[in-house]
C-alpha cells in the first residue's frame, strides 16, 4: 500500500504540479490523495481537479479562528486516511497544536537555503527580494520537516542555485522553482514516504 499523501496550498501549485508528474517514476511510495487549498480562488485546486484528485477548501474566515481552522483540516486528513502532508506554496502559519500531531510527517519546500530569508513574513516572491537586496551570489530551495517553528523544522534536502547579474524577484524566484524546488519536493516526498513503509 502507498502512503497517502495530501498536498496543502495556497496558489498556482507548480510544485503540486512537479509531485503530480513525479507519481510513478520518481514518487512511487506515496500518492497524492487529496490537495486541500485555504484560498478557494487558488489554481491549484485545478491542477488537482485535472488529475483526478479530491480536493477541498478551508478557509480561517469560514472556520472563525485559528484553532477551529486547525481542527477542520485535521478533521479532513483524518477521513481521507492521510499520512503524509506536504506544504506545497501553503502560505498561512500552522501553530504546535496542528504540527505537534504529525510529528515528522509534515513537509514543506521554501524557496531559500535555510536559515537565509526565512521564518515568519518570508514567504513567495518576498523571499527572492530579500536575497538580491542582500546581495548573495547563491540561494536555493529547502525541504524540511515541519515544527511548531516556522521554517524551523529539520532539513531534508537542500539544492543550491546560482543568482545572475541582473536578476529579479520574478527571474529568480522562476529559476529556483527549475532547478531546485521542482526536483527536490519530489524527492524528498519519496523519501519520507519510503521510510514510514520500512
Ligand atoms: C514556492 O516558491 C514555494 O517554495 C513558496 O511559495 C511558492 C509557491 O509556488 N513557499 C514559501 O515561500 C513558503 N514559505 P507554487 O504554488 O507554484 O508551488
């Protein structure tokens, strides 16, 4: 049997996108078994959609607070049976109370070399801006485990990428989703879920 994996976003899902095309020759432990988006509007549900995989939309507004927010999700994993979840371009905090009950078991790709430009308000292009204001020749994407610290869980697999001259947030943050997310996730999803069959 597979590990059933759900995929959380937010907005365009490439990297949903990448572990969709990744089933059955580089992810081939897990399959993705529900994409679950807190932005009802996100594209990703329609890459989702497309593949045949249940989807299902939970928003903090429609939920009322966080910890009702937190409650639903789990409720949701819980009837689909999911083991793994991946933070796929998921762009709200979850607290201890959600990442404390799958320890190990949540994934997220951020798109720097952690510990740079990283932890709470680093998210999407922000990040890419923030590199090149800084200056560094080199950033990449992180795949971590996911903790009660944000973008502080243990690594799993880093890839670096090199910043050109006259690169922008848009240019950049494009080559990293290429060279590094885009393989990585795929990856490191194999991984986690080639361990929990052991
Ligand atoms: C990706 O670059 C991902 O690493 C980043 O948002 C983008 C989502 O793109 N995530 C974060 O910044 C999380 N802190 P996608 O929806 O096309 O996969």
């Amino acid at each position: 049997m597979k590990t059933k994996i759900a995929v959380l976003v937010s907005g365009g899902g490439t990297n949903l996108q990448a572990l969709i095309d990744a089933q059955g020759s580089t992810l081939v432990s897990g399959e993705i078994a529900l994409v679950v988006s807190n932005n009802p509007g996100a594209y990703a549900l329609e890459r989702a959609r497309n593949a045949g995989i249940a989807t299902a939309v939970v928003t903090k507004k429609q939920c009322g607070s966080q910890a009702a927010f937190e409650e639903k999700l789990k409720e949701i994993l819980a009837e689909h049976g999911i083991e793994v979840i991946i933070l796929a371009g998921f762009m709200t905090i979850l607290t201890e109370s959600f990442t404390a009950a799958y320890p190990r078991r949540i994934l997220n790709v951020h798109p720097s070399l952690i510990p740079a430009f990283c932890g709470e308000g680093y998210y999407g292009l922000r990040v890419h801006e923030e590199a090149l204001r800084y200056g560094v020749k080199v950033t990449g994407a992180t795949v971590h485990f996911v903790n009660e610290i944000p973008d502080g869980g243990e690594i799993i697999a880093q890839k670096a990428v090199y910043i050109q001259p006259g690169d922008t947030p848009e240019v950049l943050q494009k080559r990293v989703m290429e060279q590094a997310e885009w393989v990585l996730l795929p990856q490191a999803a194999e991984k986690v879920c080639a361990q929990l069959q052991k």
